[in-house]
C-alpha cells in the first residue's frame, strides 16, 4: 500500500518498522541497524528463524519482545535445519489444503559464531538440498554476546578476550574464514555481501536474495563498537572504511557470476581501518604491511574471478 512506503531519494522503501524501539543492543550496534533495514526489504510476509547471539539476546528479553513478524529462536547447531523444516512443512501444508497457498519468505539470521563455526553444518545442508530461503550472517568478527570471545571469523590481528594481544601474542593469528566463497561453492542462486554503511545496497540485495527460487546467503558486515572498541557515533564510518580500504568489499555471485557493487579507483590504506579500531590497536607496522598485502592479495583475486566469471 503506497501509505506504508515511503520514499528517500529515488527509492521506496517499506515505512513500517519491524523491529520495535526498547530493545536492548548497544549504542552504535550496526547489527540493529542492518536488522530493522533487512526486514523493511523483506516485508511482513516473513517468517525468521534466528540463532543465539546479540541480536536474539538483545530483541526477546523474556517476557517481551521486539519483534513484529513471526519469529523463532533456534539453537547455533540448528538454523539451518530449523528454517528447512518451516519452509517444507508450511509448504507441504499449502499442498494439502490445510493453510492458505500464501507466498512467505522464509529467513534465517545469525551470527558470525553460529554461523562460521557452530551452526556451518546444519546450514551447508540446507543450502545444498535447496530449501527456498534466505540466510543473512550478521559478521560481528566474534561471539560478542558471551564477551568477545573469537570465532573463525575474527580477523588476523585482532585482540579479543580469548586470543588478547599481549607480551607473547599479537591477538588472532589465524586468517578469517571466507564463508562467502564457502557458500558460493555450493553452486546456490545467490550469494552477496553487504553492510548497513550501504543501506540502499543491502536492501536491493535482500529484496534480490528473497526473489530467487532456492537458498540465497548474504554476509553483512557489523560493526559491533563494544567488541571492536570504536565509539558508537563512528559505526557507519567505519563500515565504510572497511569497504574503502579493500577489507571488505561489496560484490555479489548469482549463478556462479561475480558483480563487485562498489570499485574506487584507489582502495585507501588498510591502515587507516585498523586505526580506528582499539582491537588493532597494538600491531606494529611489519604485521600491518601483512595485513595490507593480504587485503590486497584478495581483492586481486576477486577481480580475477569478475572477469572470469562476469554477471550479465
Ligand atoms: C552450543 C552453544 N554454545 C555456546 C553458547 C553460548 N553463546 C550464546 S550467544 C554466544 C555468542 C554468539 O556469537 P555470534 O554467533 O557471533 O553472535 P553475536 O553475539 O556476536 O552477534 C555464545 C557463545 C550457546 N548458546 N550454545
Ligand atoms: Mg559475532
């Protein structure tokens, strides 16, 4: 209905919210941010399953919620599973006659932690028997709710409480794991990155990843201020700067075809991401040339795959 769009330069999006105010993520959390702007993309015929982490945490303090669509709590292990059951169930149901033939959007959110580790094998079967949903991966690059402990998606070099820089150590010494390409493996309709700093970006790829028939997997970028010691009135900014600087770029894979979203001429130092940031704050300047040469390593690599593989 066109009283429940309104419009913000040249695009229409959904005026509704959601998400309701009063939940309790942190000042600054991009998380929220990329939650209440995902499910305006999304509309109100969803159905989300959500693994543990902030944004359950921080949107279902019992005995309220913030959550203005149906919406299930599942485990790490079992997200993946959980939203294949809904999907085949209900439309296994719609076949039958015994609930109406409606179009639902099936999706399933979680973290870094739930997915990258806890929860990568329940998903990587539902992607691969081609349930009819979308996975969003809010990357926080730790398991941020229980203390900023390191998940396979931490960042070499960062500091967090159970790999903390120090004396004998120079915080994560283990290279990111890249979940995109991992899921782009499974041959899937749809795989993209994104983050809120990109608003109109992460919406169109939403509204994308929900129009395809089959799994689509998006992997949004969230600053998360607390865990990655940044003032909260930064969190923007420095999505920003991660995606200026080469850190992590913007492109999308659909049927195998590479579009990188957003190519400055020149990426800007991966210093000045790392600057910003107390969890890079000890690296010295030998360990900061690594991580610029890798940075700059893997975006050759990605520009090597958009030629090859070019989208239309
Ligand atoms: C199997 C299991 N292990 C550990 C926990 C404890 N736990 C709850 S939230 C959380 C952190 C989640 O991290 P992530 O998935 O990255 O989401 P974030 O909180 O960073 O948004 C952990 C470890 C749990 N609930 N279940
Ligand atoms: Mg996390």
């Amino acid at each position: 209905m066109a009283s429940d769009t309104v419009k913000v330069g040249k695009y229409q999006i959904d005026a509704r919210e959601y998400l309701a105010p009063g939940h309790t993520f942190c000042t600054g959390c991009a998380e929220a941010l990329a939650i209440r702007l995902v499910c305006k993309a999304v509309g109100e015929n969803a159905i989300i399953a959500m693994a543990t982490g902030c944004s359950e945490v921080c949107t279902s303090p019992l005995p309220v919620t913030s959550w203005q669509l149906p919406w299930l709590h599942t485990l790490f292990e079992n997200t993946g599973a959980e939203i294949s059951g809904i999907e085949a169930g209900l439309k296994a149901m719609m076949r039958k006659g015994k609930v109406p033939e409606r179009d639902i959007k099936f999706v399933a959110m979680g973290g870094d932690g739930g997915t990258s580790d806890i929860g990568l094998q329940s998903l990587s079967g539902a992607l691969e028997r081609g349930h009819d949903f979308l996975y969003l991966c809010w990357d926080n690059e730790a398991y941020m709710n229980t203390g900023i402990q390191r998940s396979s998606a931490t960042p070499y070099g960062a500091s967090t409480t159970t790999a903390p820089a120090g004396k004998l150590s120079m915080g994560q010494s283990t290279q990111k794991k890249n979940l995109v390409e991992i899921f782009a493996a499974h041959g899937i309709p749809y795989v993209a990155t994104a983050s809120p700093s990109y608003p109109f970006d992460l919406m169109n790829k939403v509204k994308k990843g929900i129009a395809v028939k089959g799994p689509a997997y998006i992997h949004v970028y969230t600053v998360c201020p607390t865990g990655w010691r940044t003032t909260s009135d930064r969190t923007i900014e420095i999505g920003k700067l991660a995606t200026e600087t080469g850190v992590f770029p913007l492109y999308e894979i659909e049927n195998g075809k590479y579009r990188i979203n957003y190519e400055p001429k020149t990426l800007k130092p991966v210093e000045e991401y790392l600057k910003a940031q107390g969890r890079f704050r000890h690296l010295s300047p030998a360990e900061i040339a690594k991580i610029q040469d890798k940075v700059n390593e893997d975006i050759a690599l990605l520009k090597e795959r958009a030629v090859r593989f070019p989208a239309g």
